[in-house]
C-alpha cells in the first residue's frame, strides 16, 4: 500500500505541474490550480501548487463518485506551510510530513462538472476562516454550473 501511495502521489506531482492536465477534472480556485490526479481505493487524491511547493488533498470516499457528489472529508499535505504539526502524514510523492491539516470538501453541483468548496485547518485545529472556491475548468475557461 505505501509503494502504491509513493507512486500515486508522485503522478500527481507531476500533474499538478504539467501545462496541458491529463486529468478529467480541473479547478480554478482562490488558491490556484486543482487537478483530480487518482484513485487510491475509496480515496480522491487531489494535487496541487506550483512546483516548488506542491500539495495533494486525500478525500475519503470521492472516489468513483462522479454525479451526485456530496460532502467529503480528508486531509491536504505539504512539505511547508505556515504551521508545522506535532504529527506527521503521507505527503506528496508518500513522504512524510509534519505539514499537514484537515479539509472537508462540499460539491454544489450535482453533475459533472461541478463548482465546490471546502472549509480547511492546519493540524487538528480549527478550522481557518477564508473557505477554498474552485470552478471547473472547461477549455481553459472557468466555468460553473448555477442552479
């Protein structure tokens, strides 16, 4: 499971840095460019950042879960960031990393594709107050859905 991890998170490295996604979903958001890069399981890994300070995001549960998506919780990683946790996590490319904090991610379309956000934390605290916005991108466009 760790040598999967390892790879998995070092294909979303290389995803989250590439000019052309390879993967089927990609957000615009207030904190950069997001990409869905794999499934581990019953995980979403989502990558992120530019190359000198990469991140993914594990979600629980996303994946396969294409319509009808609702409200996911997980962790995001780093290898820096502005609070440095007492514990560590599986980070980007496996390593481990005491940057770390929990998000929780809510989708606000029911179909592909679709607009979400997340409220966040570093570590266990609590949560942070500015929330994370994506909209997908379509083309090279932002775009989202309105209900």
């Amino acid at each position: 499971m760790l040598k999967q991890l390892v790879k998995v998170a070092g294909v979303a490295a290389v995803l989250a840095f590439a000019g052309q996604a390879a993967a089927d979903e990609v957000w615009n958001s207030n904190v950069g460019r997001i990409i869905y890069a794999e499934e581990i399981g019953p995980t979403a890994v989502f990558a992120y950042g530019p190359a000198e300070d990469p991140g993914v995001v594990y979600l629980l549960g996303l994946a396969k879960v294409y319509q009808n998506r609702g409200t996911y919780d997980g962790y995001w990683a780093k290898e820096k960031s502005k609070v440095e946790c007492s514990t560590e996590r599986p980070g980007i490319f496996g390593k481990m990393t005491r940057h770390w904090g929990r998000i929780q991610v809510k989708f606000l379309d029911q179909n592909f594709p679709a607009r979400w956000e997340a409220i966040w934390s570093y570590c266990d605290q609590p949560k942070q107050d500015v929330k994370i916005t994506a909209t997908p991108e379509i083309g090279g466009n932002q775009q989202g859905n309105t209900n």
